[in-house]
C-alpha cells in the first residue's frame, strides 16, 4: 500500500470526488470529522429505507403482477408511505385488540346490556359494581351483600354488586365497563378488519417495487459517501482541497491515468504509520474461499502481519473433518450445498465443497454414518474405515489423544516455520529454530504426562538446544546481557502456554467422539430393537424423532466448529505465528452508481420527489 495525497481546486472538488469514487481504488481518511444537517439527513434517510426494504421482505410479491396497482413514481414517497402504513397497521391493532376486549365484556355480562342503563341507575341511587371472582370466594359475598350471579366464564364466575353507597365496594379489582356499545364496537370492528386487510394489499403490492427502492438505497449511500468525503477533505485558503489515502501498488499507473485526464495533483509516498495502513490482502480463488470465515469473525491481520489465510483453511478443514466427524452429516452439508448453490456467493460455495467433502472423507475412515453402528457394519463400508481413529467397537482413546497432539504440535511448527522464514534475514529465526524444538519437546512431554509414553532419550537436548536460542536471540538489542535476560525471564510462563496450547488440540478428538456418542444414543433411544415390528404410526413418529434428534446433534456440533475450530487458528496457531489481527481492512471509497450520485448534486434526493 501507498499513501497518497490528493489536491484540487474548490471549484472542481464535487466532479474530483466523484470521480475518485468512480474510480474506486484510495481508500480516505478524513483530515476532519464529516458532519453536517445533510449527512445527519442522509443517515437517517438510508436507515429509513433499509427499514422500508426490510419490511417489504416479509410478504410475498406477486410474480404473476406486471405492474403496481398502488403506483408511486417517487422512491421517497414510497419509503414514507411503506413506513407510515406500517405504523397505521399497528395502532390498528392496537385498537382491534382493545375493541376485541371491550366485545368481550359484552359476550361475558350480555349484549342486551347498554351502558346508558348504568348511568341512569347512578341518577337514581343505585349503584352497580361488576368483579369476577373465584368460587370458593363467592359464598363469604352472597351471606352480606346484594350480589347476582352469571354463569361460569373461564373459571371464573362474574357477580355484579348492587349498592345504595356510592362509596361502598368489594376489596377486589372491579371490572371497567365499555367505552361503546355493542353495535358500535362490531361496526369499528369491521373498520378495523377492512382496513387491515388494504393495508396488507398495499404492503404486497409495494413488494414490486424492492427493486426501485435498492436504487434509491445505493443513490443514497453514494450521496452519503460524496458528502463525508467533501466534509472530511482539507482546505487551503478556500481555494484548494485536498484528502489523504492510501492506495494499492497494482492500481497506482490506473490512478496516475485517472489524475493526468483530471488535472489533479498528487503526491504518492510511503506510509510514515503502518499501523494506520489498511490491509489489502489478494489471494488465488482457491485460497479466497476462507474469506467468509475470516468476514464472520472480523478479523484482519495487521499491516506487517503474515496473512494466515491458507493455513486458516487448510486447518479450519480438518478441524471441521474431525469436530463433525461423521460422513452423513457431511453429506447432507453437501447435498444442501448442491440444491441452493445459486443463492450462495461463489466463494460460500465452494467453502462448503470443500468442508463437506472432508467431513465425508473423515466420516468414511473412521466409519461414522449418522452415529449408526448397523451401517458402518456393511462389508463395504467396512473395508473402508480405519481401526486407529474408528468410532466404534476399537479401544482407540490413546491413538486419538496422541493423533490430536501430533496435529497440534505440527500446527503449531508450521507457525514457527512461517516465522522462521519472516526474520530470515535476522538473527531472530534462530530464535524460531529454538521455539520449533521446544514444541517437540513439548510434544514429547505432553505425551509422557497425558499418555505415559517413554519420551526418546534425546528428547531433552530439544529443550536445552531450543531454550539457548531462543534466550540468545529472541529480542535484537544493543545490550545483549539485557535482550538475553528478557527472554529467560520470559521463557517459564511461555513453555507452560506452549504446553497448554498442545494439550487443547485434544477437543478436536473429545468434541468429534462426543459427536458421534450423541448421535449413537439418539438412534439407541429411538430405535432400541430395530425397525422390523414397527407399525407405520410408529415408524412415522420414529422419523420426526430421529429428525429432531440428529437436528439437534448437527446444531451442537457446528457451534463446537464456531467455538473450537476457530480457537485454535485464532489463538493457538495465530499466537505462536505472532498475528494479533489488529489490522484495518482496505475500503475504498466507490460510489456503485457514479453518474447518478453526480446528478443528484442539484437534485438532491433528500429534498426532491424525483430522482
């Protein structure tokens, strides 16, 4: 990356930005925070619409409808009539709700009732109280007061009580009487019902109209986009501007193109903080296909970090094989890649090849097809699986918790390695040299305290050789007794997270038996005797059982990918790799429609009915 700075005169700084962001290739940082009553409008116009786009979402459109039966020529117009029709659909709930609970007052005490009767009984002395009450209650009111009795309603019984004291009442919570009467109440019940029942049209109708709105959406993020940057750029006696970026190697002759045809000026240098540089990071198709998983967690390795993205997939693939572990749920990951693979992104799609096809690999060695024992019996099947890493009828915890360890202490060389060949040019890879022997020595000793296995006799010369180069030269000083005692200092609590570090890779094998233990007792308690005597009822019930079940069971197994998977790339692997993911990602400013956002400089979409 390149840092760049850009002038312009200010009278040409509008055409400038937008044909930077035609362009599409600097990546702004403001020189002064954008603000402004447009920007706060913008913002608030693009939250507006998204909400719009979104409820639209919900109801179906009517792909047989060649056109809007509601037609609003202005996007706007529609955004304000959508939002607000909402709104109106609510409080007409609202007020269905309360007029529901007002008509069953009546269905409860009677629809010959009116409420003008009440009032003339007040004029008259009398007063009458309505409450509902529990029956063990009702007889400790009859014995003293002057209480009628309705029929059962819900379990509870309705009484009203007649007084000649205004102030004398029930210590119980009196039910309110009716705004309306009943004609009324069905009358704007009616209402209401129609009403919702146009509102919903129109909300189906205006689902024909997403594609507009997704225009109006990108209009305005560019608009916004334009805005911040003439509000973030810097100025020069009101009669300059100019922005600070940065730019990427391979687009420097396209934008010095770009420049020459403008008459900008530029200056292209150096960045003087690579900790304030954006990333961009370029790999082959075959390695950009872990870019969903590094999206989904957010991370971005730093400006002068090592970019992990094929050691992230090579290892999220196994780890995935292995925490999954069975050839089922492998192949039903495939076959639900298969059937929606035009609505994933190319690099989605290719993802889940990759990790249900080394689901179904693992699943087939180690004999796992849905947690069911029958079927891994099958000669076929049989012959393919490997006894050392099986999932039934082998004693195999050891080879699993010592394959697991192999894995993590070669995971982990790897990292070093990568190192290694980073500070090739500094006395610091021989520190990497020692730091690859202290994990091996690790390996050996993680074996002999967890499995109880002989270390080699030469085991210990890999701690003694790997702890004096990793003294001598892991810190480059002046002072090389202090650089020295730096890292023996260190080096205690370093060993001890190495060797915790080895012995978590052990979740890849705990989380892939529990997997398949799960399934197993699904199928046990589902199926306990098989299905020959099972009736069609039975049989039924046994699927949606074992459905739910295995449902279950992938849902777990994908959170331990999600929890374990990613750990140890992130934290394990990335942390002997020295990768704090403490970068920013490259985003350069691009307006998607150039020339519309251009003319929407005199006609504003904020303020206009017409784009």
């Amino acid at each position: 990356m390149k840092e760049i700075l850009l002038f312009t005169t200010s009278s040409s700084v509008d055409e400038t930005v937008h044909k930077l962001g035609g362009l599409g290739v600097v990546d702004i940082k403001e020189i002064h925070q954008p603000k402004g009553e447009l920007i706060e409008r913008c913002v608030k116009e693009i939250n507006r619409t998204e909400s719009a786009i979104d409820m639209l979402k919900n109801y179906k459109s009517d792909e047989d409808a060649t056109k809007l039966q509601y037609r609003i020529k202005d996007p706007k117009r529609t955004v304000s009539r959508v939002l607000k029709t909402v709104h109106i659909k609510q409080k007409c709930k609202s007020k269905l709700d309360d007029l529901n609970k007002q008509l069953a007052w009546y269905q409860t005490w009677g629809e010959d009732i009116k409420i003008e009767d009440f009032k003339y009984l007040q004029e008259k002395g009398l007063y009458i109280h309505l409450y509902l009450v529990d029956k063990p209650f009702l007889k400790s009111l009859t014995k003293s007061h002057c209480i009628e009795v309705f029929a059962e309603q819900n379990g509870n019984i309705p009484i009203a009580f007649f007084t000649r004291d205004a102030s004398e009442k029930l210590n119980l919570k009196a039910v309110s009487l009716p705004e309306l009467s009943l004609k009324s109440i069905k009358q704007q019940i009616k209402r209401k019902e129609r009403q919702l029942v146009e509102i919903e049209l129109f909300l189906e109708d205006q689902t024909n109209s997403t594609m507009s709105l997704d225009d109006y959406l990108i209009v305005l993020k560019d608009r916004l986009g334009v805005e911040e940057t003439l509000k973030g750029m810097g100025d020069v006696e009101g009669k300059v501007k100019y922005l600070k970026g940065y730019i990427p190697q391979h687009t420097i002759e396209l934008f010095k193109s770009a420049a020459q045809q403008y008459n900008w000026g530029y200056n292209i240098s150096d960045p003087d903080n690579p900790e304030d540089v954006p990333v961009y990071i370029k790999n082959p198709k075959w390695i950009s296909i872990i870019n969903p998983v590094m999206k989904f967690i957010d991370i971005v390795p730093g400006y002068k970090e090592v970019d992990v993205s094929i050691y992230f997939l090579v290892a999220f693939a196994l780890f995935f094989a292995m925490l999954v572990g069975d050839a089922g749920y492998g192949a039903i990951f495939l076959l639900t890649t298969i059937l929606f693979r035009k609505k994933m992104a190319s690099q989605m799609r290719l993802l889940m090849y990759v990790l249900s096809g080394t689901t179904v690999i693992w699943g087939v060695l180690s004999g796992t097809y849905f947690g069911a024992e029958e079927i891994a019996a099958i000669p076929f099947f049989n012959n393919l699986i490997i006894e050392d890493i099986s999932s039934f009828g082998v004693d195999n915890i050891a080879f699993m918790m010592h394959l697991s360890f192999l894995i993590g202490t070669i995971h982990l060389t790897i990292a070093h390695g990568v190192r290694f060949f980073q500070f090739i040019n500094s006395i610091k890879a021989l520190s990497e040299l020692g730091w690859i022997c202290l994990v091996w020595g690790l390996f050996f000793l993680t074996e002999q305290l967890v499995l109880s296995k002989t270390s080699p006799d030469w085991s210990h010369w890999l701690f003694l050789v790997g702890a004096l180069l990793v003294a001598l030269f892991s810190v480059e000083s002046k002072n090389f007794f202090k650089s020295m005692g730096v890292s023996v200092a260190n080096l205690p609590l370093s060993l001890i997270s190495g060797f915790s570090d080895i012995v978590s890779y052990v979740r890849l094998f705990a989380v892939g038996m529990a997997t398949a233990a799960v399934a197993s007792s699904f199928n046990n308690m589902v199926l306990p005797n098989g299905i020959s005597d099972m009736g069609i009822l039975n049989l039924i019930m046994a699927a949606i059982a074992l459905l739910l079940g295995h449902g279950l069971n992938v849902a777990l197994a994908l959170m331990a990918v999600m929890v374990h998977g990613i750990r140890l790339n992130m934290l394990e692997f990335a942390g002997h790799l020295g990768v704090q993911f403490s970068g920013e990602a490259y985003k350069p400013f691009k307006l998607i429609a150039p020339s519309r956002a251009f003319e929407a400089q005199n006609t504003n979409p904020l303020t206009q009915n017409n784009i």
